[in-house]
C-alpha cells in the first residue's frame, strides 16, 4: 500500500493494526505492513510498488507518524 493509500485508509480507520518487522530478505533491514479491518495485510510499497525497507528502526518510525500511524508493534 503506497504511503496516501495509508493515510485515506488510516482516516478512515479501516486500519487496525502497525507492525514493524525485520525484512526476511536482509536481517539489517526493516519493512512495515498493515493489517486492515477485513482481516488483510499490506505492506508499505514505494511509487515502484517495491516493499518499502528502512536499515534505520528510528527512520521507519519517522515515517510512520509522517503517516499519521501512532501506534505500532515491533517484532524482533
């Protein structure tokens, strides 16, 4: 889901849960994805639809709240 898409949805509050997880990819990275209310996942993608990844834990957080996301599990 690209970053508006997480606002409109977010807005709405069709969003029902952040989690912040390492990339399975590369352990030094982290990806984001959210669950909405209809029981589906979606990840951050950037404007290439790639999965967004962020090597810095405090970067993706920045984004998130950027996003108007206030609360999110990680899990390590």
């Amino acid at each position: 889901m690209k970053r508006e898409h997480v606002r409109e949805k977010h807005a709405e509050g069709s969003i029902s849960a952040t989690h912040v997880i390492q990339n399975p990819a590369n352990s030094g990275e982290w990806i984001v994805f959210f669950k909405k209310s209809a029981g589906r996942s979606y990840f951050l993608v950037d404007e290439s639809d790639e999965v967004e990844s962020f090597s810095r834990l405090d970067d993706l957080i920045e984004t998130i709240r950027g996003l108007g996301i206030k609360f999110a599990e990680i899990h390590m």
